[in-house]
C-alpha cells in the first residue's frame, strides 16, 4: 500500500512537472517571431547570426524570438543579400520574393545577325519584328515556337512606332506617312497608307472641309479583329473603319494623347479639362472638374492602372499629378518629371526625371528620390524591390533597398531591349543579334 501511494505521489509529480514545462515551452513558443521569404534561386542560404537556413524548394520559414536580427542571403557565383530586420512576439515578417542575381546571365541568341538595327516584342512575346539594314530596311517576323523567320515589308527608314496585333500592325515611318502592314500569312501582300484611308474615309462621310487637318498625330488598332483604328490628328479623333471606309467623330477639337481602356478613351481637351467618352456609343458621359495645363499639350502622358481607375497624368509642362479615381480632384505629386509608370502591385508609381528617379507610395503618400542617371525612362523589374536602367549601353538592375546596382548586359545595341513582366525575360539588341536573358 505504502510502495502504491509512493508511485501516485511519483506519478502526479511528474505529471504536474509534465503539465508546467509544456505551459513554459508553449509560452516560449507563442512568444516568438516568424521570418518567411521566398528565395531564387532555390539553392541559396541564409545566415541568421551565424546559423544557415536552407530549403531545397527554396521556402523559408523561421521562428525567432523576438529582437534584432542580421540576414545574410548567398549563392556561389551569384550576388548577395544583406538586411536587419526586428522581430516581434506572435507577429510575421514576410520578405516575400528575395532574388540573386547570376554573375553571369544565362544568355540564348535567338536571332544570330549584324544588320539588326531594331527588334520589337509581339503583346504574348511571341513573336518578333526585327529590321535589318542592307540597301534598304527590311523585316521579318519570328516565331518562337517553330523558330522559323519570314520577310514581309521594306521601308527607306525606320519606324517612330509600331503598334501590333494578331495579324497585322500599324506603321509610324515618318511625318504624317502611317501604314498599315500586313502580317505574314495574310491574304492581303500590300501594306496600305492610313493617311489615304483617312482621306478618303472624311470625303465619304462628307466630313472633310477645308481647313481639316489631315496629319495623323496619333493611332492604335481598337477591335479584336483589328478593323477599327483610332486616329487623334491636329483638329479631331476619328475611328475609323478601313475596311468599309466607314469613319465617326469621337471628338472635335484639339487634345492630347489619348489611352484606351476596354471600351473607354480618355484624353485632356483644349481647355484642359479630361474626359472620357465611350468608343460603343461615342457619348461624353464625364469630365473632370479640374483643368490641367495647356502648355504643350501634345507632350502630356496619361497613364492608366487597375480596375478602379487609378490615373498618373503628366503635363507638357512636367507637373505630375495622381487621380485615385477619374472623378477625384487631381494631387500634384512631382515637378521636372519626364515620365512615369505604375508598379506591378500598383501601389507605387515610378516617378522619371533627367538625372533622379522618385517613387511615390499611394498608400502613405510619400515621395522618396534617389539620384539614378539613365538614358531612356527606367523602369520596374520582378517587384517594387528592383528597377532597370540603361547607362552607356549598360543594363543594370538597381536595387532600392541597399540602393546597390547589378549588371545584366554590357553591349546594349540601339538602346533597344524589352523586359516582359509575365515570363521574367529581358530581350536585348546587341551586335549579334537579338538575346534573351533569364533569371
């Protein structure tokens, strides 16, 4: 009886001792941090005060107690990582996607030539318009699944623009000189003068007066089967019907540079005021209550993000303000600004000036600058964490956070490269030939 009682006695004290010490390890638990990231490559480490993580998928996911903590991402031959972070109890620090950039790039020639003066990315990047130089310009286009080539045009300069769609594209050669090219494939062999059609389409209609202009200032295809093309010249916006000829006003006086979206156009008229006017029923159905400057008018960029309709509208005068939504009362965000663009998670815009970039925060409303000489408008890459800019034929990603810069690509061509957001590829023009480049 005695040697029963014992073993209770023994048996309750080791449960009670069971019962504190997991209550002291779960308090120990829940009083920790967590860090999460994601890191490329997958086979890269993270040192911790001098611990290493590392995760064969890459996914990293740490406990911590709480405080001060130095990380240290590495890969051999790639770059490196360095950042402080503070953990807190029962909170989460997520880094999200943390890249290293190769030493050196893993590089495809897609397209092996000399006489590449210009290359151009098809919308799905599938395709390739690339223009050689021999006695005159010639063009071919590339797939990129069957890797085969066709040529298809010529022209005795080359283009200022060039919009695509799926079977043919709209040419910008010269001064008031618009043309419609047809694709290979197609049944139509002769690329036609937008300028003619337009012409021809205002006598038509009976719409063509004296003074009318015919300069063509801007135009882009509008229909899915590529028909319809809208045209912003000196006095008016048109869409126009080529095939039929058929033409309608969509808007009479002098404006802007117009964007489209979905069944939307918006541009700022020539008294300042933006609008929007539906392309289904050609109706001003809004108007903003602000009036922007008319100081070169034809230099102002808008510039369109999300569903909701976040507005960047950029004057000839520079001044760059944000709409929240087109209805909104414009803010001014930034002045000497030559363009600008949307982040990828839209909460950001990149802000581009002639020697310094500035990036506002929609969501706190700050404006942060930093001096970054470029020779075209930088522009995002991977994430809000990483920009590109081109300097002296030089590509390079720029790193906001340690404001560190990488080297992607020394021999830029034309400064004539693409980097498509969807697939993570950079395509550039160099004196071989057209590459592509990927993480």
């Amino acid at each position: 009886m005695i040697k029963l009682l014992k073993v209770l006695i023994i048996v309750f004290l080791l449960g009670i001792g069971a019962f504190f010490g997991f209550r002291s390890f779960q308090n120990y638990i829940e009083s920790k941090g967590t860090l999460e990231a994601r890191i490329y490559p997958a086979e890269a480490t993270l040192k911790i005060n001098n611990r290493t993580y590392q995760d064969k998928q890459g996914i990293l996911k740490i406990r911590l107690n709480p405080g001060e903590y130095s990380l240290f991402f590495s890969c051999p031959d790639y770059s490196f990582w360095e950042e402080k972070i503070v953990i807190e109890s029962n909170k989460t620090i997520n880094l999200n996607h943390v890249y290293l950039f190769p030493n050196n790039w893993p590089e495809e020639n897609i397209i092996a030539s000399k006489n590449i003066e210009r290359f151009y990315l098809s919308p799905d990047s599938n395709r390739i318009l690339y223009i050689e130089k021999l006695s005159k310009y010639n063009w071919y286009i590339f797939d990129r699944n069957s890797k085969e080539k066709e040529y298809f045009f010529e022209s005795a300069s080359l283009p200022n623009e060039v919009a695509f769609s799926l079977k043919k594209m709209l040419v910008h050669l010269g001064k008031n000189d618009w043309k419609i090219v047809f694709l290979p494939k197609s049944l139509i062999k002769n690329s036609i003068s937008l300028n003619t059609s337009l012409r021809e389409a205002l006598d038509q209609a009976q719409l063509r007066e004296k003074e009318t202009s015919l300069t063509i200032d801007q135009a882009t295809f509008y229909s899915k089967d590529d028909k319809d093309i809208i045209i912003r010249t000196l006095d008016a916006i048109y869409l126009l019907n080529f095939l039929t000829e058929s033409i309608e006003k969509i808007y009479d006086g002098k404006s802007s540079p117009f964007i489209i979206d979905d069944d939307y156009i918006y541009f700022i008229k020539e008294n300042g005021v933006f609008t929007k006017v539906s392309l289904q029923t050609k109706e001003e159905i809004k108007t903003s209550l602000y009036s922007f400057s008319l100081e070169d008018l034809e230099k102002t960029k808008i510039r369109k993000e999300g569903n909701d309709g976040k507005f960047l509208i950029i004057e000839g005068s520079k001044k760059a303000y944000y709409l929240k939504t087109f209805e909104d009362l414009p803010k001014l965000i930034s002045e000497n600004i030559i363009d600008g663009i949307f982040s990828l998670n839209e909460n950001e815009i990149l802000l581009s000036s002639e020697d310094k970039i500035e990036i506002y925060n929609l969501e706190n409303n700050i404006n942060s600058s930093k001096k970054l000489y470029s020779d075209v408008p930088v522009s995002w890459f991977l994430n809000n964490n990483y920009l590109l800019f081109l300097k002296d034929n030089m590509l390079n990603i720029y790193i906001l956070k340690n404001n560190k810069i990488w080297p992607v690509a020394s021999d830029i061509k034309n400064n004539n490269f693409f980097y498509d957001s969807s697939i993570n590829y950079i395509f550039y023009l160099s004196d071989t030939g057209i590459i592509k480049v990927s993480l």
